[in-house]
C-alpha cells in the first residue's frame, strides 16, 4: 500500500445480503457480491483500498463504524431501513467523525413518505439514491476526491 492509498469501508445493512433476488424491479438483479467486485476494480483505479461489512444487525453495523476510528480514511454507507430511523448510526459516525456517503439503490423521495426522511444524510458527505447498484460506484469516486481534497 502506497502513502496516497486511501481507506474505505463500505458498510451494508438489512436485506442488502438478499439483493438480486429481493424486489429486483426495486433494487436491480445484482448482487452484493457483484456490487463489491465491480467496485474492487474500481478501487485499484481510484487508489483505495476497501474492506466491506454486511449485517442485518442495528448493532453490529454501529459497532462496525466504531471500528472505523483508525482504520478508514472514509466510508460507503447502505443502512437500509435503518437510514431511516437509527440515531445510533448517526451517533456512531459522530463519535469517530469518519466522512462518508450514504447510497440507497431506490430514489427514497419517491416511495413510501416514511422513506423520505434520512436520519444520516445530515452528517454525510453526500447523499447518493435512485441510480441502483451504480450509486455505489458514484460513491466511490466521489468520497475519494473529496478525501484527496481535504489532504494536506
């Protein structure tokens, strides 16, 4: 790992293990584990390293972010259903003020009214839905030039 190489953790929460066969009109047929390859190629290119993480657990997921103090220069979040109601996310990234960016695979402001409320987005580097599996990609990129930018 060179100097410049950046460290990101993307994180997934629940029913993001079942993509490709969950509501694929909603969510695309790709798979999670097509997501991370597709953006493990990505990475060499953009000079990160990635670790990825998927729980359908509230509390496994914050005590992944916790474990990001140190060890990521920046994060990908999925929350699922939990980006709209988990304030201990939110906490979580406040305690470790790890920048990231939150992805949803669906436009969120154009389903249920429950959807439109993002607990995180507030605390993000930016917020990213509506693209499907590509937003992830876009993420990626994104967070590593504004990562880059705030280096000294």
């Amino acid at each position: 790992m060179t100097v410049d190489t950046l460290r990101v953790a993307v994180i997934n929460g629940p029913n993001l293990n079942l993509l490709g066969v969950r509501e694929p009109a909603i969510y695309g047929s790709e798979s999670l584990q097509q997501i991370e390859e597709r953006l493990a190629g990505i990475a060499s290119e953009v000079k990160v390293t990635l670790s990825f993480f998927q729980s359908n657990s509230e509390g496994a997921l914050v005590d992944e972010v916790q474990r990001l103090r140190g060890t990521a220069d920046g994060a990908i979040i999925n929350a699922g259903a939990y980006s709209h109601s988990s304030i201990a996310l939110r906490d979580a990234f406040d305690a470790v003020a790890v920048p990231f960016v939150e992805v949803h695979l669906s436009n969120v402001h154009a389903r249920e009214p429950e959807r439109h409320r993002l607990i995180l987005a507030g605390r993000a580097v930016g917020v990213i839905c509506g693209l499907g599996s590509y937003g992830y990609e876009v993420a990626l990129r994104g967070l590593a030039r504004h990562l880059r930018a705030k280096k000294p």
